[in-house]
C-alpha cells in the first residue's frame, strides 16, 4: 500500500485504536494468567489429599514461570521478524487452548503440563504488544505511552481477581473459574483480530520517528528499519551493552519479587489474614491498584524530575521495600496490616518494573529490536522468577510467611545494589540509555 503523510488527527485516530486494542488485549491474557493464583486456595483443598500443597502448587507455578521466560526469547526474536500482531494473536489463541486443557485436568501432571503450555504461549503477548506500539508512536512518546499500557497487566489482574472472586463467592467451582477465563480471552482476541494493524504503512501512513539513540541507530542501520538484517545482528548489541547487562540484573530482582507477589497475595491472605478465599481473591487486587498508582507516578516522576534517571528511582524503591518486607514477617491479628503492607509493596514495586521492558527496551531497541530487548530482559527476569515462586511457597509450606518475606527483603536489597551500580556508571554520565531516555517529554507535555 503507498505510503502518505497523514494529518495528524488521523493518526491520532490510528495509535487510539491500535493503544486501546493493546490495553485491552493484553489485560485479557491476565485472565488466563491471574485464575491459577485465585483458585489456589479452592486447588489445595481438592487436591491436597494427592500430594497438591503450597509447595508443589509453587512448583507448578515455577515451571510456568521457566517456560515463560524461554518464550520470552523466542518469541521476542520472532516477534521482530514476523510482526506484532500476528504474535499478539497466536498467544490468545493457545492460551485460550491451554486454560480449557487446565480446567478439564484431573491431577498434578496435567495441571504441570497445562499450565506450562499456558505460560510458553502468553510470553507471545508482551513482545507482540511492544513490537506493534514502537511501529505505530514515536520514540518521543515512549514513556507515556509505555506506562499507560503497562497499566494493562494490571487492570486484567484486578479485574480478573475482582469478577472470578466474585464468581467464587456466588459458588462457581475452579474449573467453571478456568472456562469463563477462556471464554472472556476468546472473545477479546476476536475483537482484536478485526481491530489491530501491524503498522502504519498496513493503513497507507507514514511511519513515526524512532529513536536515533538506539543501539541499532548507533550501528548504522537506520533508524526506522522495522526488521532486523539477520539474527546476530539482531542479538549482538545487546551483549555488548554495559547498561543493557545492568537492565538484566535488575530485570532479575524485580520480576522475581513481583512474581512472588502476584501469585501468592491471595493465599497469604488466607492464612494469615484469616480471609475467606473469595475474600482473600477480592482484597488482594489492592496490590493491583496500587501497581496502577505506581506506574503513572513512576513514569512522570522519573521524566520530569530525574531527568529520565529510571535506575535512581528503581534504587529507592528498592531501598523501601526491605522495611515493608520485614513489617510482614511479624504476626498479624486481623486483616488490617496484610492488606496495607501488600498494597504498600505494589506501590513500590511495580513502577519501577514497567520501565525495563516497557519505555526502556523501546528506547534501546527502536523499531528493530524493541520486541527482542522486551523478551530478554523478561526471560532473565522471569528466571528469577521461577526460583522465587518455588522458593515463597516451600519456604511458606515449612517454615511459614515470615521466613518466605525475609528471603524476598535479600532479593529486594541485592536488586538495589544493581540499581546502585546503573545509576553511578550509566546515569551520571551520558550514554545510550540516558540519551534515550531524555528525549521522552513528561506525560502531560508528551505529543
């Protein structure tokens, strides 16, 4: 299709269309991902008798979590080369697949192959979402446009934990949770089948600017380029990248702890907040609500304050998170302190999260390499993640909460120290990840 310049009201009609296809599409995978963590409670109970405690439901989890993180890499690599859409589609379509095979499971092996399935093909959903928005905005928009679609994890978490509560509540059983989670994706991935374009230039529009700071602008290969010349120059730069690796450790410590969040919230509400599990499924999504709080704020504080600093303010919730972590070992009476100190890791934590798959892998992957910068920082992240399911729930199952919080207050100030080292060597120089970040106006100046 030939290409032309657009009025910009046209193109703002375009990247509405195309971010609220993205928004909504995404927070649907959170359906599919969410309903393992709030059946949790109702799968021990059946199951317990058959070997189905914390600590193999951790496990279950775990290798979700490591198939995920293989996918991420894959699937960020193919994402590059075949386009977003056409991988932000495919997830929905075995995920949906998957959540069915999980819900018809009648023991543990099933439910560890389901839900492997499950994690492998919604690791297509992020590097789909990430390839598509840095073909359709400019570099110059990043930042805000990352951190209103990072918000889309989120609003699926708290919807998810909200109306499969609620459906909990009203007597519907875990596999009736499981189908109407495959049913509500299935319905949102036809929506977006007819709703997004992969690019632009698919509607007869000119492209927008990218960023000329990315690693692949630094080597020559034009800016706006949206596919890579061949697989080692796709993954080369990245490895030699002092401040991609310092991304990676980050990456590491950050998703390890909002793994462990995500997933074990409801049943520790359960057992320590003596919550009913509707209840506990319900309440917990305060620590989705405040992830929300956490974004926006984050986003705007680390361009309009720090100057594009994102590993400043990574370090300083890093910093925060030890004491809330280690109020949380203490025994709780009522429902009260669970609750406030979860929502208070959310704020803290999620954040900072965002930046690094989100504003930052656009900003160092541009056009080219946006999809596989998501997916590597991910798949180390979500490696960190998998000991950390594992390692909350055995150390829950043995020694109880307070010792699965300490250990998660050693993942929180190791991760500051990486941060530390970001912030000294990257940020308090120029370079390619402050250049890139700098470039990114404030969310209510963006254009």
């Amino acid at each position: 299709m030939p290409v032309r310049s657009a009025p910009s009201s046209e193109l703002k009609r375009w990247q509405l269309r195309t971010g609220l296809s993205l928004f909504m599409g995404y927070s649907a995978y959170y359906v599919c991902r969410s309903n393992l963590a709030i059946a949790a409670p109702l799968l021990i109970r059946e199951f317990g008798g058959r070997g189905l405690n914390k600590e193999v439901l951790g496990q279950i989890a775990s290798v979700g979590v490591l198939f995920y993180a293989a996918g991420k890499v894959l699937n960020g690599v193919l994402g590059d080369f075949l386009g977003g859409k056409k991988i932000f589609l495919l997830g929905m379509a075995g995920a949906v697949a998957a959540t069915v095979a999980f819900g018809l499971g009648q023991g543990v092996a099933v439910f560890f192959a389901a839900w492997a399935a499950n994690r492998l093909v919604q690791s297509m959903g992020w590097a789909g979402l990430v390839k598509t928005a840095a073909n359709w905005f400019s570099y110059r928009s990043y930042g805000r446009v990352m951190g209103l679609l990072s918000l889309s994890y989120l609003f699926g978490d708290v919807v998810a934990k909200l109306v499969l509560g609620q459906l909990l509540v009203q007597g519907l059983g875990w596999r009736g949770l499981f189908m109407t989670a495959a049913g509500v994706l299935a319905a949102v991935a036809l929506g977006c089948a007819f709703s997004l374009k992969d690019a632009p230039e698919s509607v007869g529009l000119a492209a927008p600017p990218t960023n000329p700071n990315s690693l692949f602008a630094e080597k020559g290969t034009g800016p706006t380029t949206d596919r890579p010349a061949s697989l080692g120059h796709l993954l080369g730069p990245y490895f030699h990248s002092p401040a991609f690796l310092l991304m990676l450790a980050m990456s590491f410590g950050l998703t390890a702890l909002r793994e462990a969040f995500s997933f074990w919230v409801p049943t520790y509400l359960v057992e320590a907040a003596h919550l009913s599990e509707g209840a506990a499924s319900q309440w917990s999504a305060l620590y989705s609500v405040c992830g929300m709080a956490s974004i926006l704020g984050a986003g705007y504080l680390s361009d309009a304050w720090l100057r594009g600093q994102r590993g400043a303010l990574i370090l300083g919730a890093c910093v925060g998170l030890v004491p809330v972590l280690a109020l949380m070992t203490q025994p709780a009476s009522g429902p009260a302190l669970p609750l406030v100190l979860t929502s208070l890791v959310g704020l803290l934590l999620l954040g900072p999260y965002s930046f690094l798959s989100g504003a930052m892998a656009l900003d160092a992957g541009g056009r080219q390499g946006a999809a596989t910068a998501a997916g590597l920082l991910d798949a180390v992240g979500y490696a960190g993640g998998t000991g950390a399911l594992w390692l909350t729930g055995a150390l829950a199952e043995r020694q109880g909460w307070a010792a699965a919080w300490v250990a998660l207050a050693a993942v929180a100030a190791a991760t500051a120290g990486a941060a530390l080292v970001f912030y000294r060597t990257q940020e308090r120089r120029p370079g390619l990840v402050v250049a890139a970040q700098q470039v990114t106006p404030p969310p209510a100046q963006a254009a």
